[in-house]
C-alpha cells in the first residue's frame, strides 16, 4: 500500500484488517505521511525503506501477534511503537509493558487519543 504524496512525518500503520488501515489512513494523512502493511515482512520492508517517525501496531495480526514483532521493528527503527488492540486483557497489557511499547490504545479508537499519542512526533517533526 502506498504513501501520500506530501511532506510531514512517516507514520506505518500495521494491522491486518484493511478497513483498519484505511480509516487510520484517512484521519492521519492531512498531517502525516502514511504507510499501511498487513504483515511484519510488510513493514519490515517499509521500515527499511523509510525514515519513520511513528509506528501503530495491531496486537493480533492474523498468524502473528503484534507484540511478537516489537523486537523486530526496535532493531529497524527508534520509532515509538503504539499498540492497537480490540482485545483489551491484563495479560495483553502486561506483555505490552515488558515489549517496551509506548503507548497502548484501545479499539474502537478515539482520534483524539491517536492524536494525541502522536503530538510529541509532530513536535519533534517542527
């Protein structure tokens, strides 16, 4: 899936629910430069291929679980990583906090709470 065209900070945006993708999508793009994958390998690559500034991670991806990828992005990119789950557990939460996310936001999701979680990348940004 591809980016807009316009300057701003890169946010990635993983969850395997395309409907998911493309409202985030569509509420972030007037500020944001925004990247949608449904997998980890997916947004590997995209980690890979662009500096960003903001990760939003789906908790349960299909066959993998969000949490699982953590490691993996840390190792790509220093970008916040926000959990995004509709499965709202203590044992969810508590894994969250051992992966060292930064913020944990529940589904359905408050723009203003995802505004919010994002305001210090756009402070950063200028």
């Amino acid at each position: 899936m591809g980016a807009m065209r316009r300057s701003g900070p890169h946010i990635l945006i993983v969850d395997d629910d395309p409907a998911v993708v493309e409202a985030l999508t569509a509420a972030l793009k007037g500020t944001y430069i925004v990247h949608g994958a449904a997998t980890g390998e997916e947004a590997c690559a995209i980690l890979r291929a662009h500096l960003i500034a903001a990760i939003i991670l789906d908790a349960l991806l299909g066959e993998e679980h969000g949490l699982d990828l953590v490691e993996r992005f840390r190792k790509l990119s220093t970008a916040p990583i926000l959990i995004l789950t509709g499965h709202s557990t203590e044992d969810l939460a508590i894994r969250a906090v051992r992966a060292k996310v930064d913020d944990y936001l529940r589904k359905p999701l408050d723009l203003r709470a995802l505004h919010a979680a994002l305001s210090p990348v756009r402070e950063r940004a200028g």
